[in-house]
C-alpha cells in the first residue's frame, strides 16, 4: 500500500476525482481517503508508487509521497491541518456561515 498526502485534495469531489484517475489505469486499486488529514492510501497490483502519483498529477493534484506513518496534522502545525507550523494561528470559527454558493465546492 502506498500513501500519499495531497495537500489540495479538500472535499469528497476532489477524492472522487482522484479516485476516477487511479481507476482509470488500474480498475481493481482499491482507494482509502482520510480528506481532514489529506492522505489517500492505494494498494495496487497493477500500478507503483511513481505510476500512481503520475495519475494523480493528470488529474490536477500535488501528491507527494509519504514514507513510513504519516504524522497527524495537529503535530504538523498550528492545529488547523494545514501543515504551517504557526504556533499564532486563529482558531477556525466553527459557527461561520457559509458564503454564497459558486457552482462548485472546489470553487
């Protein structure tokens, strides 16, 4: 199993699409998604490590291969996932309401 952490990979749609890509070279890779943590996990007999990350760059992603267990995002950073290492980081305010609709949740 290969894991790879995709830092622009943000909602379902976004791994739906991954998932298209992988699929469409090798139809039996079976796919596991943690979106928060922004990692994907493939087994694949078909496809190897560089094979794999090529499918999801096609497809408009930034994987970059993870070696060994990924560490959780709250030990990366601030807390927030994204990996910044700011220790001065805002809370997310959680009660935010959602702005209006684009079209699209990658919008």
């Amino acid at each position: 199993m290969v894991t790879f952490r995709i830092s622009d990979m943000t909602c379902g749609h976004c791994a739906s699409t991954i998932a298209g890509a992988v699929r469409a070279e090798d139809p039996a890779a079976r796919l596991e998604f943690d979106i928060g943590e922004h990692l994907v996990r493939i087994a694949s007999a078909a496809l190897a490590g560089p094979a794999l990350q090529a499918a999801i760059r096609a497809a408009g992603y930034s994987p970059m291969e993870v070696q060994g267990r990924p560490q959780p995002a709250a030990a990366r950073g601030c807390g927030c996932g994204c990996g910044c290492g700011s220790t001065k980081a805002q809370a997310l305010d959680v009660t935010q309401t959602a702005g209006p609709a684009k079209g699209g949740c990658c919008n």
